[in-house]
C-alpha cells in the first residue's frame, strides 16, 4: 500500500494542454507547490484512493470515464471538508465550492489558490509571463 502523500492542488483534466497550463502557471505563481494531476475522475480517484491527499481539488466538468460532477459526489462521501472547484465552459448546480469559466482568467484563478490554500501568495506578479487566460 502506497503511503499518504499531500499536495496543495489535484487538477483534474482530460485535456493535456489545459492541465499543462494550470501546472505551468501554479509552478510560475507559487514556487514549491504540491501539484498533482488525473486525466479524468476515475485516475483522481484512483490517486486519492493510494494516499494523494489534496488540499484543493480544480476538475473540469465533462471527461470521460468520470466526470466531475461525480468525482464531487465521491469526494463529499470519500474526503469530506476537501474543496472542489470546477473548471469548465458549461454551468452546473451541482454544489461545487467554486467555479473558474473556461477560458481562465489568470486574476481569477491566482484568486481561487488564495481563497482556499491563504498559505500560499502569488509571486512575481510584476512580470507575468502567461496569457491573461488559457483554456
């Protein structure tokens, strides 16, 4: 059995250049963060289910195999107290903590890591070497 490990954030994305670009701009923003990622529900759950432990999960809506909403529905039951943000184009209502819009907005998301994960504060805001959004 695998042992526990934490992470500040488990993106869940079945786009390859999307779950780049989030772990890009995490790295950039906050050097040092834990960052984890799945290509769908399923592998997020399968991750958390060997001991990854987030601390903020961000997952797109429509992905195969599992999608977010019930990666949601798992985590409430599973992980109880883990905030899920949902990152997509397309509404919901389901009782996700939060919603980032595709496409992202940088501010939008540096907001989001502030709001659930205070310890950590964006640095080199002075020369921001990213779109202003991706996705």
């Amino acid at each position: 059995m695998t042992q526990p490990y934490t992470v500040e954030v488990l993106i869940v994305e079945d786009e390859a250049t999307i779950r780049e670009l989030f772990v890009t701009t995490l790295e950039h923003y906050f050097p040092g963060i834990g960052i984890d990622v799945a290509v769908d529900g399923a592998e997020a759950i399968a991750k958390m289910s060997a001991g990854c432990r987030p601390e903020l999960i961000l997952t797109n809506l429509v992905m195969p195999n599992l999608d977010g909403e019930q990666l949601l529905r798992w985590v409430r039951i599973e992980r109880p107290g883990t905030p899920v943000v949902a990152v997509s184009a397309i509404r919901t209502n389901a009782a996700f903590d939060g919603y980032l819009g595709k496409p992202v907005e940088l501010g939008e998301l540096l907001a989001c890591i502030g709001r659930w994960l205070p310890e950590w504060q964006p640095s080199d805001l002075s020369q921001p070497t990213l779109g202003s959004t991706f996705g």
